[in-house]
C-alpha cells in the first residue's frame, strides 16, 4: 500500500477529526488529504528527484510528508542541528531535491547546484493555495521509497536507510487499528522529524484517529506544559527524555492528569528510571518499544500488562523483564544467532536477525543486504524462556579483553544500580596488555558524592573481577546525540586520550 492511501482512508473515514494542531483550530483529517494533496502537485512539478526538510516540529512535517508521497518523491528530513558543513554535504549528496529550510537555514547552506529551495511559510501557504488541484491520491507506486534517513552516525559516517512506501504502510497495518483510537487522543510529538519515530508516529496517529501536538524542540518543561495545555493523552520519548520530564513532574506543580500511555525507546532504559516513572505515574500505561530505523520502526515491544506484572513481582526473573524490550510483534520473525549465522538456543547471546514485510535494510547505493528476507541488525541479544528479548548493545560496542566479549550494557546496567549514579557509559579503549581495557564514564545525581573505588567495588561485587572498570571517569554529562543516543566513539575517543595504549 502507499502512504497516499493511507491518507486517503483517513480522509475519508475520519474527515471532521483533528489532524495536527489544537482543538479547536487545527487542521482536520479532510484538510490535511486536501492540502498534502495540493503540495503533491507543487512538489511533483518543481525540480530535483527528492524532497528535503530541514526544520524545526511543525504542521509542514506532515504536509510535507504526504506531499513528497503524493509528488512521487522520496522525502528526506535531515538533522537541523549538525554543523553547517556536515548540513551542506548531506545535501550535496542529496541533490537533485526541492530543499525546504527553516529559519536561517538558507544562509547556512549557502548556493548548492541541484538544491531548489523553498522555505516552510512558502510550503504552507503553497498548500493553502485553492488554485492548486490536488494530486491523485491513488496513483502511487507502493514500492517506490517513500523515506530516505541518515543514521546518526554515532560510529561512522551517516548513510541513508531506504524506507519503501510498503514497509513503512506493512508496519502501521500489522499495528495499528483504523480508527482505534478515541476522539479526545492527543499524542504529542518531540522527537525530531528526522528520527523514525517521528515518522511512524505520524502514520501511526492518523491511521488510528489521534490528533497530533507538535513540540518544536524538546524541552522537559515545555513538553509537562504542552501535554497540560493540549490535554495530550500519548507520548513517545526516549530514555534521555523521560529523567529530565520526571524531575519536572517530581517537584509537585505538575501531574499530567491527561497522560495515558507513554512508550519509550531509541536507547536502553535504566530500571531505575522505569521504575521511578511507574511510581511517580501510577495510572499510565508504559510499553517500550525497540526498533531500528532499517525495519521501519518497532519490532518487539514490552506492554502495560508486562511492565505492571515485572513492577509489581517478587520474582527476579519476573522482575528483571523491565530490563526487556518485550516479545516480537506477531509480524515479525525474529532469531539469534552467532557469528557464522546459525541459530543460537535460548539464553544465549548473539545477533539479533529479524525478517518481515516491515523490514528494509535496504541502503541508498547499497542495496539491501538481506538473507532470504532476513536482516542482521548489528544488536546483541538473546531471548528466554518466555520470549522476552533482552538487547545488550551494539556487537560493534563489545569489548574484547584478553580474547573474552564483554557487553557494556551490562556493567552499565550495575553501574547505574548504585544510589549515587545517574547515567553510565563503559567502553574498551586500547590497551597493549589486554588488547582492549574496560574504562566508564558515569554521571552522578546532584548532591551526592561517590569515588572510583566505591564503584570499582560495586561492579566487583556482582560481576566478575575481568568486568569490572580498570577506570571509572565521572563527569557532569555523557555524549548523547539529541534523539538520546550514546555517542559511544566520541567518549572512547575522549577516554582513549587519557587512558589508552598502555598497560593498566
């Protein structure tokens, strides 16, 4: 199917309700199709073969979206927030495209060849405009790419993922209900355009019915105001995200009366974050929803009903679920195995493959990549008993030490246990005796105070002398990009400078 169908389908079964925007005042359902239509025919008559934005949250996400869709163009939103150089030279790669920029964004960019520019207020009035006949919502290829997006780059140069139109139409059938949701849902967006979640969110709620609340950018106290303001009822943030919203909800001024269910993903979550947020939120449903930009968004996901039984239990086994990201979603196939590619039994770790019609792994100039359908995804992982998937991190991010595989997530994991810290990042940086040494990074809570051998003694404690840090940094922040992803090269950079290349 293509999106333009899906559009269509909204349209036509949900007209009156709100698409974007408040309540009342927003664009409907009717008037989105109208307008994405109308900038269907605008974009499919300008010059390039792709249709870039790069901007701030807003309406023209959306529109521009659709719009892309109905042009027969694949839309490409890109990070606002890299430097201008690395800005340009994504777009250089880009063109021919119609590029639309936000503020400032022109004179950032400078003349590009093959980069027709027109700006957002130009777009939105393009799709106000009634002399524009709207494009044929029917017409589209749904094997055509719908979405091209750059990885973050967190260990190598961004490349971008293919996202065809049935991929991403194969995800929102398998999990979405037409018209499901309630006509008071309001889901707010904060993660940026250029994320897949902010893709699939927007497919997502308005196949279902719910009204979107864009926030321009986020901001934890903005984000408790807005979902107050718009009575948001559903919100998607990543681990990063959710601390920063609890110390706002956890001074008292705050409730977020309207919140109903609140998924997170796009990084790992500390239990001790989860937890807090199940105590501080008592009557919102969470589910953790883990996924990769290559098979269109979720593939496993750990529901209310989960997160309620682990919270709740006396079991370890029960209770370490929380530390999951669920079950594969029934339309998902989903194995792991080891480094030859066969299968590996339950409890053992490995790759995670999955395969599906949702899954891409496709890469602009590459190819897709995939085995008979299925995709490595590069995560490390094993299943139980139950089912439950349990992600260690990327298998580049595994240390090597002495010939054994050690996984940073789980000295994170214990790091992160102790009262006094807030956030853990380990790494393996070079080291002539051990070939790698096992370094970390932690930030701890304000007002408490913690040394290295505290928490050297700690990680000992639980784990296994070769797993515990031969150094543990702490500093007032770790890098993260701005969807919440560990920026795992530019600390083992940072901590190779200082500890690197010698026995310790």
């Amino acid at each position: 199917m293509h999106l333009g169908m899906l559009l269509q389908m909204a349209a036509d079964g949900m007209g009156d309700r709100v698409a974007v925007g408040s309540r009342p005042g927003g664009t409907t359902m009717a008037e989105l199709a109208l307008r994405s239509g109308r900038l269907g025919t605008l974009l499919a008559g300008r010059p390039g073969e792709r249709v870039v934005l790069i901007d701030l949250n807003s309406e023209a996400v959306p529109l521009a979206l659709f719009g892309s869709a109905l042009a027969g163009k694949p839309f490409v939103p890109i990070n606002y927030r890299l430097t201008d150089d690395q800005l340009r030279d994504i777009v250089v790669r880009t063109v021919p495209a119609t590029v639309i920029v936000g503020e400032g964004v022109a004179e950032r960019l400078g003349p590009i060849d093959g980069a027709d520019v027109l700006t957002t207020a130009e777009l939105l009035a393009a799709s106000l405009d009634e002399a524009i006949e709207p494009a044929d919502p029917y017409a589209g290829d749904p094997d055509a790419i719908a979405v091209l997006l750059y990885t973050s780059g967190t260990t190598g140069a961004p490349k971008a993922a293919v996202l065809r139109h049935q991929n991403l139409a194969s995800y929102i059938l398998s999990t979405v209900e037409f018209a499901g949701a309630d006509e008071d849902e309001a889901a707010i967006v904060s993660v940026p355009p250029y994320h897949i979640a902010g893709i699939s969110t927007v497919l997502s709620s308005l196949y279902g019915g719910r009204r979107l609340v864009y926030l321009q950018a986020f901001d934890p106290a903005a984000w408790v105001a807005t979902v107050e303001a718009e009575q948001v009822t559903n919100a998607m943030v990543v681990p990063t995200m959710l601390t920063r919203i609890l110390d706002v909800v956890d001074d008292g001024t705050e409730h977020l009366s309207s919140l109903r269910a609140l998924s997170y993903g796009g990084g790992p979550m500390p239990a001790a974050v989860i937890e807090r947020a199940m105590a501080l939120l008592p009557d919102v449903s969470y589910v953790n929803a883990y996924g990769l930009t290559e098979t269109s968004s979720t593939i496993a996901l750990l529901g209310p009903d989960d997160h309620r039984e682990a919270f709740a239990s006396a079991d370890p086994e029960v209770r370490a679920r929380l530390g999951s990201v669920g079950r594969p979603l029934p339309s998902i196939e989903l194995t792991i195995r080891d480094a030859g590619g066969l299968e590996l039994p339950v409890g053992e770790r490995g790759e995670i493959w999955v395969r599906g019609e949702q899954v891409s792994g496709e890469y602009l100039g590459v190819g897709d990549g995939l085995d008979d359908g299925w995709f490595a995804t590069r995560d490390a992982g094993h299943l139980d008993e139950a089912g439950f998937l349990y992600v260690h991190g990327r298998l580049d991010d595994v240390i090597v030490r002495g010939g054994e595989n050690l996984s940073p997530g789980e000295i994170e994991s214990v790091l992160i246990d102790h009262p006094a810290v807030e956030a853990a990042a380990v790494v393996g940086i070079p080291d002539t005796e051990w070939g790698e040494a096992v370094v970390a990074a932690v930030v701890t809570f304000p007002g408490t105070q913690v040394t290295e051998d505290e928490l050297r003694d700690h990680v000992r404690t639980r784990l296994r002398s070769t797993k515990t840090p031969e150094h543990i940094e702490v500093r007032t922040e770790l890098p993260f990009n701005e969807t919440g992803k560990l920026l795992r090269r530019v600390l083992r950079d940072e901590l190779s400078a200082t500890y690197g290349q010698r026995s310790v």
